[in-house]
C-alpha cells in the first residue's frame, strides 16, 4: 500500500482501509518519508546567499557570555575596548590555531550596535543581582531608629522581566555607535527598551548637618557628581556636593536604577522637596545630555555648566583613544583647543576657533571636526570661559576636592570591602564615609 497521492478523497480511502487493517489486528508495514524541495538558485531574490548570508546572523553565545563577564567581573563598559577584547578572546581561545571566521560574519564579528546592546543587557542584570532591596528595607528601619534627624527616602523595584532573546532589537543610548568612545549607559533609550513602565529602585539620604550646610552654601553653585563611574560598582550612585570655606563636601546622596533623566530629576526632586528653599544659580556636572536635562528641569531658573577638569579629562580620553585615530597628536590639538575654552572674551574665543580651522589637523581629520563640532561647539556657553561670571570661574577651577573625594571613596572605603551589593554600599556611605568626610 503506498500514499503517493493528495486529494481528500484518496487519503480518506487509505484512512479507512488502515482502520480495518487494525481492527482485523492485521500487520501494517509502515515507512517513514521525508521529503525536501530546494528552489532553483535563479529563483532566489531580494535576499542574500551564501557567505554574504553570514551578515544577518545574531552574535555566538560564547560571545555574549563573554561580555557578560568581562561587565561583571572586570568593569568594562566601554565599546571599543570590549571590541578589542572580543577580537582577542576569538582568536587566542574560540579558534586557536584555526583559521577565523571571515570579518562578515556577524556571529563572530559583530557590530558595534550588537556589542552595546549587550553590554547593556549586563549591565542591567548585574544591577539586579546587586539591588538587595530586602536587606535594604531593614537596614532603613535601623538607620531611622539610630538618625531620626535624618531624611531618606527609599522605592522599591518592580519585576522586571527579562528579554527572551538576548539579541532584542535594543534602541542606541546615543548616536551612531561607531562614535560611540565612552561607557555605556543605562540612559534614555535603553530604560525605555530595558524597562518599559516598571517602577525603578530610588534611595535618596540626607543628614541634618547635610541640610544645613547646603542652605549656608548651597544658593550660587552646587555640583552633581557621577560618583559610581570611579567606583567598582555598577549602580548608579550621585552626589550632591557644594563649596565650602574648606572643601568641596557631599550635602545629599542618591542612589537610581537608570541613568536616564526622569529618574535623576525623581531624586533631586526629593531632595529638592527637603530643602524647600534651596534655589541655586548655577549647577555643575558631567558632561552627561541626562544629567544636564535633569538639572534644569528641576531647577529652571538654574544653568549648568561643564567643569574645567571633567572638560580636559573628555578631551585627554577622546584623542588618546586609538580608535579616533589622533592619539598621536594629542599634544598638538590640544594646544589648538585649549585657547577656545581659556577664552576671555568673544574676540578671544573666535580668534582661537580660526586658528583651530585653519590647522592642518583639523583639515586632515574628519573625525576630529565631526566630534568637536557636534559635542563642543554645539554648547560653548557651558565650557568657554568667556561665558562665565568671574566670581563663578573660580569655583569651576577649583573642584579638585570632588576627585580627591571620589578617590578616597574608592581607594579607602570601597575597595576593602569584597561583597558587591546595594546594602554594602549604602552601609559604607552611611556608617564611615558621609561621618568621616564631615569631620575632615
């Protein structure tokens, strides 16, 4: 008996004689048949084939297990520099003493966009295996028993549901990730993509003495300092900070799941709500589009502006990096932009932009006059010192206090300690550094 036919009819006479074969408890002989029908290669449009075929195929798992590790246990959240490392981690452990796939294959090789996507995607995960929320709400309940003078404010995480495919289709933090030479963040797109209505994990502190020297010195400038980027935690931790007669000194603590602006502007506004008159003129921080739009937001009648040390430290970092492909020029456009930000007047600032123009690195280089266009003069009113109040330079000039803060936090406080968790951090903060910082 065979099967070789189609219509409706014909299957419902085989059916009906396969019945009465099991019903007679007869013997049927049974086959299995596959059958595969490959179009014409003439027939194939529209579509890529072959090897080309390889641009469409998502990154290796080894290779996302990689980054991950490489987020989690060595901080890297940079693009170019987990790049290189991918590249080397192929050819020295994947394929070692084989020949590599070819650089279009997309699985070994890939974009920048799939490697900050994944990055992110680590990032994400290695903040929720640090938020111990749990152990964070009993900590509250002692520090609000031993303090009841200070302020904190504290909301819980939501669920957030983990992407099934590793490989989602993820929004770009900023721009076109080939220009992409800083690290990585959790900012607008990604929290967008990463945790759509979810509420995030917001812990916001400040002390009595924090209050009242933030109200003593707190009305002309204040500064937002990123503090979690010089540390070897992934949260987000920021400080609020204010020149004294001393030092620079933290006066509020914060601590957001996500970099993007609304959760920035939901901490300062508790802060804010603290201290009912606190209206500074001016604040400083990063150069960071989602600390700056909180900032204002916040505070509209407030302008930010951009440091000088966080200003020459982008720049070091830009032309240094092998990719942008200045590194050994470095001393040359530096010397050609730092007149442009040392600029008194306009007359100053635009006889240091010509000569910048009329340099033949600036006319070589692409890159350079892509990058300065777009980050730097786009802004110039936040960097250039033309811009500024004299009395207002001299705070800007003077805020090595914050890194020397940072570094201790790190190097003193931190880096002794082996547990990587929310509740370690916030104890640290809590029980030894905000106490010590204000007896220096």
């Amino acid at each position: 008996m065979t099967t070789g036919i189609s219509t409706t009819y014909e299957k419902d006479l085989i059916s009906v004689e396969i019945k009465k074969l099991v019903l007679d408890k007869k013997q049927i002989n049974m086959q299995h048949q596959f059958y595969i029908a490959f179009p014409d290669p003439t027939e194939h449009q529209n579509h890529l084939r072959g090897e080309s075929a390889s641009l469409l195929l998502g990154i290796d798992d080894r290779l996302k297990e990689y980054i991950r590790k490489m987020v989690w246990e060595e901080n890297i959240t940079s693009v170019p520099q987990m790049r290189v490392l991918v590249e080397v981690y192929m050819k020295t452990t994947l394929f070692q003493g084989q020949d590599i796939p070819a650089i279009i294959n997309k699985r070994f090789w890939p974009s920048n966009v799939d490697i900050q996507n994944h990055i992110a995607l680590a990032v994400k995960k290695q903040r929720n295996k640090e938020i111990d929320q749990e152990v964070v709400v009993d900590l509250l309940k002692e520090w609000k028993s031993e303090r009841p003078e200070d302020n904190f404010h504290l909301r819980l995480k939501g669920d957030h549901l983990e992407p099934d495919n590793d490989n989602s289709d993820l929004e770009l933090n900023h721009g076109d990730a080939q220009e992409t030479e800083d690290d990585v963040r959790i900012g607008e797109a990604y929290t967008r993509k990463l945790y759509g209505t979810n509420s995030k994990f917001l812990y916001v502190h400040q002390t009595q003495w924090q209050r009242r020297l933030l109200e003593l010195y707190g009305k002309e400038i204040c500064l937002l300092d990123a503090t979690y980027r010089t540390t070897r935690y992934s949260l987000p931790l920021y400080f609020l900070c204010v020149p004294t007669n001393v030092n620079y000194i933290t006066v509020g603590t914060f601590v957001t799941e996500t970099e993007d602006s609304a959760s920035l502007m939901e901490g300062l506004q508790v802060i804010k709500e603290w201290n009912p008159e606190w209206s500074p003129k001016f604040f400083m921080c990063d150069y960071a589009t989602e600390e700056i739009n909180a900032l204002e937001n916040v505070f509209p009648g407030s302008f930010v502006y951009l440091c000088d040390f966080h200003r020459e430290q982008s720049w070091e970092r830009w032309l240094t990096a092998a990719h942008n492909g200045l590194h050994t020029e470095k001393t040359n456009v530096l010397s050609l932009l730092r007149p442009i930000a040392r600029a008194l007047n306009e007359d100053d600032f635009n006889s240091a932009l010509s000569t910048l123009k009329s340099s033949s690195v600036w006319n070589e280089k692409e890159k350079l006059r892509k990058w300065f266009e777009k980050t730097w003069l786009s802004c110039p009113r936040r960097w250039v010192r033309a811009h500024r109040q004299e009395r207002f330079n001299v705070s800007v000039n003077t805020n090595n206090g914050i890194e020397r803060q940072n570094l201790s936090l790190k190097y003193e406080y931190l880096d002794k300690k082996k547990a990587r968790s929310l509740s370690q951090l916030l104890s640290v903060l809590i029980r030894k550094f905000l106490p010590d910082s204000y007896v220096k």
